[in-house]
C-alpha cells in the first residue's frame, strides 16, 4: 500500500501518480473513469470550493456536458465513496460550487508538501537530503496520471513545478553534501517524466558525473541535444551546457575577472505565512529560463497586507534564477520625500561596479548605461513601495534577460505585458498560524480560542497580526485573552495596534494623505456609515454628486486599496466595503476633518435616499400607498442610483436587508426620530413577504424607542401598527392585540384614507385569528371608504384581502368579484399584491373546476415568485399546481409540486400554507386510497394548528379527518 493504510473510519488518497484510494486496510478502484476524474478533481484541492465550470473542464474537457450529467455523475460518486470508502456526506454543494471536506493529511500531496517545508526548515544538510529524498519518494509519476490531461489544472502544474523544485534542491544539495548517489535514482526517474526539462537532465548530468560515470553522463547529453534539435529546434541551454563542460577532461579556460554580483536584498522574513498560490504566482512569471520575455510583475495591496513581505520571499527563492545579482530600493512612494529616479540609478550603477565619477548626470543617460550593463546579465529588480509608472519608468531593464518585481499600494496600468497580483488579507488559518510563528506554538495551542479571536479582531490583516502578536510575545506572564478583551473593547483599535516602528495608522495615514481632495473627503465620509457593505447609491446620496462622478471616485479608492469591490450576489450590481481597520480609520478622519454639519448632513442624504428607495420598491410590488403612515413625502428617485431598487425588488431587499437594519439604529443614535421611525415601517411589506422577523422586530423595537424620545405619536402608532401585523403574522395574538390597541386610536382620527388602511389591518389580523365575520365588516368598511378616498393601491389590498376570506368561507361568488375589481386596478397595487391576487383566483379557477385555466394561472405565478425571489408566492404556486395535478389525477406531480411547496412554507415558517399544503396532500392521498398516509398528513397538520394557535385550522382539519375515516370504511 506504499506506506497508506486505513480502517473503516479512515480513507487515503494518492494523486501523485494514477489515481488510488486505501480505506479499511485495502486499496478499492473506481470502475467509470468520469467519477474517477471528478474524484481526482475535488481532491487537487480539499476542503475549498471547486466551481462548477472547472470541474466540467477538468473531468469531460472540451466537449463539456449538460447539467443532468454533472448531478448524475456527483451522486455516483458520493455513492461511491460511502458504500466502498465508508465517507457519506464529503461532497457538499453550495451554490453552483462543489468542495470535498476530506483532511490535506489525508491526501498524498499533504505528505509531500509537509516534508518539502519541512527540508526548507531543516539545518542539518544530512536531514535536508533525506527529507527531500522522502518528500519525491511520495510521487508515483504525475499528478492524476492517465486521468488529467496536461495543462488542464493549474493546481496540478504547481504541484508539478514544486515537485522539480523539490527535486533541484535535492540535487544541489546531495552534491554539497558528496552524497550525489542520494539524488541520482529519484532524478533519473523525473527525467524520464519530463524529457524536455533541461534544468532537471543537467542535475542528473552533473549527478552522474559526481558518481564517476562519466561515459553514461556524455550519453545523456548527446541524446538530449538530438532530441531538442529533432523535435523543438533549439540548441541546449546554458544550464546544460554549464554541466556538460563540467564533464571535458580538458581544463576550462581561465574565467575572466568576475563582474560584481550585487545582493542588496533585505533579509527574508524567517516566520513567512501562507501566499502560497501568490507565491507562485511571483516566481513562475519572473524564473523562466533567461526570463524569455520581459519578466514584469506588480504586487498591489492595502497597507500592511504584506506587499514587501511577498516581495522579498519571493526574491529570496528567485536568486539561483538571478545569478548576476538582486537590486532592491525603497521608493517611499508615500513618504514625505519620495526617491528620485536619479538617487536610486546612481545606487544601482555603484552596486553593479560603475565608479562613481563615472556615472553620468542626467536621468536618462544613467539609465541608458543602467540598460547597458543589465543587456546581457540576469539580474532581478525589486522596486518596493512605487508611486506609479513614472517613478519607475527609468529604472526598467531594456532586456529581457532581467525581470522586475514592483510592489505598490495602487494598481499600475500595466504597461509592457506586466503581470499584476493583488494581495487580500490572510486565510484565517494562515492567520493563525502567523501569531503561532510569532508568539509561540505551545502558547497558541494553550489558548486556540483567543489566538483565533486575535485573528478576527485583526481583520488578518498581517501587519497588524504582527503587531499583536509582537505586544503579546512582550508580556509573556499575561494570557492572549487579555489583548484581544482590549481591542474587541477599544473605542478605535488602532489605538492598539503599535509597536516600535510599526503602526497600522501610519501606513493609512500615508495613502490617505496621497489622496486626491475629493478621494480623501468621499473616503471619510464612507467612514461614517456604519453599513457592512454599501452600493452606489450611498456613495452618491454621501457627497451629493452625479452618480458617474462618485463612481469613478470610489473605483479610484478600490485602484489604491483603501475599498473592495463585490458584486452581489443577489442583484448583480456593484457594491463595496471597508476592510475592518480601514473603516475604523476612515471614521477616524471623519470626525478629526469633517466639520459636525457636513457629517450630520452626508448621513441624511444617505438616510434619505434609502428611504427613497424603500419607497421604490414597495410602489413596484405592493402600489403607491403606504400601509399606515408614513413620516414625509420624499420627491421622486430619479437617475441609475435608483435602478437597483425597482428591477427586482426583493432581490434588492436581500442585498440591503442588513444596511436598512444599521440605518434605522444609526438615525436613531443621532436624534433622527423621525427618520428612524419612517425607515422602519417603510420596510413592513418586505419583512412580511421574506418572514423576515428577526429584522422586523429589531428595526420597529428601535423605531419605536425613537418615536418615544421624539415625542412623535403619528411615529408611535404607525410603528404600534406594523408590529400588530408582525405578531400577527407569527401567531402572536395576545401581543398583536395589544400593539393594535397602541395604534388604531392614535391612527383612525387621521383622514379617511389612514382609517381605511387601519381597518384592512384590523381585518387581517382578525381573519388570520380565525374571527371571518369580524374580519368581513373591516374589508367592507376599508373598501368603501378607500374607494371614496380614491386609494387605489390600498384599495386594491383590502379588495384581495376581502377575496381570500369569501374563498376560504367558499362564498366563490363574492370572492370573484373581489379579486376581478382587485385585479382591474391593475399595477396600482403593485406587482406583487397583483400576483397575489391572481394566485387567489387561480383558487377560484380550481373551485370553478377550470383547470386548465387554474394551470395557466398558477404557472404565470411561480414564473414571477423565481424571478422576484418571493418565497410566499413561490409556495402559494406550487400548492395552486399540486390541487390543479391532484384534481386531474395526475398524483405523482402532485406530490411533487406539494411537496416542494411544504418544504419552502416551513423555511419560511408560513404556518398557515403549511396546514393548507398538508390537507391537499391528505387529499391527493385519499384519491390514492393511501389512507394511512392521509391520516398522517392530517395529523401533522393537527400539530401546525395548534402550535401556531389557530382553533379554526385545528377545527377544518378534525373534519377532514372524519371524512376520510368514513370514505376509507366505505373504500377498503
């Protein structure tokens, strides 16, 4: 088993040549070669999400297949992987994406990359070779031989060029050693592999060469050089040459005097973490051979994401592919006094042994000679800290024999073909281990949770990482647990986050003063907001500018990394956010550069344009009229800052759901009552369509207090108004009596038009109570007084709620002239509300037994609930189409449409529709004659009701239940 074994609770796996699988103390095989790729693809990388594109391409190639395939072929492999290796539930979905949660320890290539950072660690140059000797001893040929085709897997070529990484050192430092029989087997064995790799054939030449076999070393070459003038028309390259001559017999001419070789590199950082797809990243674009284009790559980040640190590692691993020597300078790009092109190419041309007189006094004749002496040398030019292509500009080599590797805060435009990597903070886990190099790993083993917290509070951020985690290796008598209670409980933690010459506020301080006016005034306002992420409209309403100049100012921040550009999720559209310490400065700036009315105002504009756009979205789905009240009038949103909220208005309410939350108690905290309170209610019909109880309650439970404070009581009783349908709709009678009470009396001596939208709610809450004939004499009340009033939108509303109560009390025909006058008020009543009445009578559709007309109907609806993204739509079609299946005997739809039905209502805890799903499938069941099963759909429907306090379901239900024990006595 080469060294793997498992039991029944363990599984290992080998990618490091065929594919191979050890579970239960034997080795099982994959009989269908796309499960075994699929296998092979999720493995390359564990536990981190595969998209579904990459893997279609890895596993079926060019050709591709369709969705149907795919799931098949997963399902075939989870079903593999538990019935033969005994590991259910390992291949996990989210969204289109797949991962595989199997432990790296547990795949070959954790072995392999264990050792080889291990040999990198080890001191002892004896133990080194060994461990390289073991590290390419887990290699069995190339990854995922005979299932991955070359070059279809980055991951793959990575492990690929480490291993021949791995193998070089090996090599070099079996030589080193007089050990080079300790290297030659596995060297000749890559070889083999990689015919064509001439840096790998000159090891194995000078191993042979080492271990007296001088002929069969003279072989090789002659076979490699034939071989590369047969099939690719090239001479051998100067690595292979060199190994050759190491071999002639004859002396080698006297070496003219060497040139200097400079190496002003700044020592590697010994505790280096993580970036390793970064890492290689930099190295593979600047080490090809004599860098056969020029090598040019830009590192971009925020401050202190570790730009240098990269940088120099990177460097440091580069110097054997660098022989002529590592130039590397500071340009203070951000300082007081940036370095002058001139200063840094008269340092250059001394290191590379031009005398100081005889350096030229112009810029571009330094750079010329500079140009001149890099023409035929390979030297790497590390420019750290550039202010952008100008600086730089001079200090390019002309050749392409040299590369440059440029690190800055602001994306460069990338000129002549540079490449650019663009840090992100640490991996959580490469956080972690950061402050475990740092403060010590027997002291971050005896307190994971707080190291762990250290990390968060960082935002693994690594030079604050290294700051907290330096001020924490200082005091070793005090637990890590106290350093992060300070900063989790620091007004600003910045404060915090300084130790000798590092300070995160510096760094910050530096890009924000390099900021342009305008940059610098849009990036302390963001501040000031204390919303996770943000769309364009908020930077709009902050600065009360044209949308397209506040774009370009925010991508401008994105550009020097002080901002993150997301695309949601949900609408697709552009949104952004602060990195967590980023925003406690830019708050900072704010209240020390921003007067107090300029603060106070930008957050109004900003309050006011979501209120705007609330507005927005219920015009679109629910019509022109708030529910109860509402605290001014707002003029008409215009322009591309508004298009977010009315395209698909609940898709826009998930993206913004938690801002409205964090605008409702940020208006509050500064005495904008009324603001507050209005926020809140403008969102009730969003909260009521989403079940979104969690927000509805904190928003209205903060509107409320606000209200109070403000001693506002039209604010009081709208509040009061939209938590009575809150409990309502959460079966909560006894609080949404009482919150009814707090608002009708305040509400009803308004107008008419606010009486008549009190009585639709009065109504409501008595017909969700069970109480019909209450329920009817408030929607007949509220429809003629809206009527009067000329409420069209709120009209509408009453007239459907009025509709649904003469269904369920089966007066068919007053519930149809209901729904067709809601209906011919058209979108007066907005998207939404229209959609629900026409599911109403879709109902009316199946009571009239029209049922293709009720197909029709109901299909129209659920088209719409997937395109708003409303789940009580979704579900009130899918209970429409499962009686419309189950009425035309067509059970097996049925079930299925009822189905999916209940599991979306208990989601989205709709109580009621899940008793009314239950008696539908109860009933598809009876026409089954499955009546055992029908018992139980009414049972479980019997619980519903009583858990959600609904005697009058309990009652329907009970009667139900005696219908079917008597139709089962008469059918069995």
């Amino acid at each position: 088993m080469d060294g793997y074994g498992g039991s029944a609770a363990t599984a290992y796996f080998g990618i490091l040549g065929p594919l191979r699988v050890w579970a239960g103390g034997g080795e099982h095989a994959i009989s269908r070669r796309n499960v075994a790729r699929l296998l092979g693809a999720l493995l390359l990388t564990p536990g981190r999400l595969v998209n579904r594109g990459l893997l279609v391409d890895q596993v079926w190639g060019p050709s591709g297949c369709d969705q149907r395939t795919l799931h098949t072929t997963i399902f075939r492999l989870r079903g593999w992987l538990e019935e033969q290796v005994g590991l259910a539930g390992v291949v996990t979905r989210v969204g289109h994406d797949y991962r595989l949660e199997v432990p790296p320890e547990n795949i070959d290539v954790g072995r392999f990359r264990d050792l080889a950072r291990q040999s990198r660690e080890e001191r002892d140059p004896d133990l080194r070779v060994e461990l390289l000797r073991s590290a390419l001893a887990v290699w069995r040929g190339p990854t995922l031989d005979g299932l991955l085709e070359p070059g279809a897997s980055a991951v793959a070529g990575e492990l690929e060029k480490a291993r021949v990484d791995c193998a070089c050192r090996l090599a070099e430092a079996a030589v080193e050693r007089g050990r080079p029989d300790a290297a030659l087997d596995p060297l000749e064995r890559l070889a083999d592999e990689l015919p064509f790799d001439e840096i790998v054939h000159a090891h194995v030449i000078t191993l042979l060469a080492r271990c007296g076999r001088r002929a069969e070393a003279r072989r090789r070459f002659a076979t490699l050089r034939r071989r590369l003038a047969d099939e690719l028309g090239v001479e051998p390259s100067p690595p292979l040459v060199e190994a050759y001559l190491g071999l002639l017999d004859a002396p080698a001419p006297t070496a003219a005097p060497k040139e200097p070789r400079p190496c002003l590199l700044p020592p590697d950082l010994p505790d280096f973490t993580g970036r390793e797809r970064d890492l290689a990243l930099v190295v593979d674009a600047l080490a090809g051979e004599a860098v056969g284009s020029a090598g040019m790559v830009a590192i971009s980040g925020m401050p202190g994401v570790g730009k240098t640190a990269l940088a120099v590692h990177a460097a440091h691993r580069l110097t054997e592919r660098f022989p002529d020597g590592q130039l590397f300078v500071d340009l203070h790009a951000h300082g007081p006094h940036p370095a002058h092109p001139a200063q840094i190419l008269a340092r250059f041309l001394r290191a590379l042994g031009i005398h100081a007189t005889a350096i030229p006094e112009g810029v571009d004749e330094r750079t010329e000679v500079f140009r001149a002496l890099l023409s035929e040398r390979r030297v790497l030019v590390v420019l750290d800290n550039a202010a952008g292509l100008d600086q730089i500009r001079p200090l390019l080599p002309g050749q392409a024999t040299s590369a440059v590797l440029v690190t800055t805060r602001a994306r460069l435009a990338e000129p002549y073909g540079m490449r650019h990597v663009a840090l992100d903070v640490l991996e959580r886990s490469e956080a972690i281990e950061l402050l475990a190099r740092i403060i010590g790993d027997g002291r971050a083993a005896g307190e994971p949770r707080a190291v762990a917290g250290l990390a968060d509070l960082c935002g693994r951020l690594p030079l604050a990482l290294r700051i907290a985690g330096a001020r924490t290796a200082m005091r070793p008598h005090q637990p890590v647990a106290s350093l992060v209670r300070r900063l989790a409980d620091a007004a600003n933690p910045l404060d915090h986050l300084a130790v000798g010459a590092l300070d995160v506020r510096a760094g910050l301080e530096l890009s924000y003063a390099g900021l342009a006016p305008a940059m610098r005034r849009l990036f302390r306002l963001l501040g000031l907001l204390d919303m996770g992420d943000f769309a364009g409209w908020a930077v709009t309403a902050l600065l009360d500018r044209s949308p397209a100049e506040t774009e370009e100012l925010a991508e401008c921040l994105v550009d020097a990394h002080l901002l993150t550009a997301v695309r949601a999720a949900e609408t697709g559209e552009i949104r952004y956010r602060f990195h967590d310490l980023v925003r406690a400065f830019a708050s900072e700036c704010a209240y020390r550069d921003e007067p107090e009315p300029e603060r106070r105002q930008a957050l109004r504009r900003v309050f006011d344009r979501l209120g705007e756009l609330i507005e927005r979205v219920h015009e679109a789905d629910w019509g022109s009229d708030f529910f109860l009240a509402r605290g001014h009038r707002r003029s008409p949103v215009a322009g591309p800052a508004a298009d977010g909220g009315s395209s698909v208005p609940l898709r826009w309410f998930h993206a913004e759901r938690a801002n409205i939350v964090t605008a409702v108690r940020q208006a509050a905290n500064l005495g904008m009552h009324r603001t507050c309170w209005t926020l809140a209610i403008g969102a009730t019909f969003l909260y009521e369509s989403t079940h979104a109880y969690d927000e509805w309650r904190q928003t209205h439970q903060v509107a409320l207090s606000a209200a109070v404070a403000g001693g506002d009581d039209l604010g009081v009783a709208a509040v009061n108004g939209s938590l009575a349908l809150m409990y309502a709709d959460m079966h909560q009678w006894g609080q949404a009596e009482m919150a009814l009470e707090a608002s009708v009396p305040l509400l009803e001596s308004r107008d008419e038009e606010t009486l008549g939208r009190v009585l639709v709610l009065a109504g409501w809450i008595d017909y969700k109570r069970g109480r019909f004939r209450e329920a009817l004499f408030h929607y007949q009340r509220a429809v003629a007084i809206l009527q009067r009033s000329g409420s069209r939108g709120a009209l509408a509303m009453a007239l459907r709620c009025a509709a649904q109560l003469h269904l369920d009390l089966g007066e068919l025909d007053l519930a149809e002239q209901a729904v067709e006058r809601a209906l011919a008020l058209g979108e007066a009543g907005g998207h939404y509300s229209r959609l629900r009445a026409l599911a109403i009578f879709g109902e009316l559709r199946v009571a009239g037994d029209r049922l293709a007309d009720a197909r029709s109907v109901f299909g129209e609806v659920l088209d719409a609930a997937h395109q708003t993204g409303s789940p009580r739509l979704q579900v009130h079609a899918l209970y429409g189409l499962g009686i419309v299946c189950s009425r035309t005997g067509a059970y097996d739809n049925a079930e299925s449409y009822l189905g999916a039905a209940l599991t979306q209502a208990r989601q989205d805890l709709q109580q009621d529709y899940q008793v009314r799903i239950l008696l539908a499938l109860a009933d598809s069941r009876q026409g089954q004659r499955r009546y055992d099963e029908a018992a139980d759909c009414l049972h479980r429907a019997v619980a519903v009701s009583r858990r959600m306090r609904a005697p009058h379901w309990e009652a329907r239900v009970i009667r139900a239940l005696r219908d079917l024990r008597a139709g089962s006595r008469g059918g069995r």
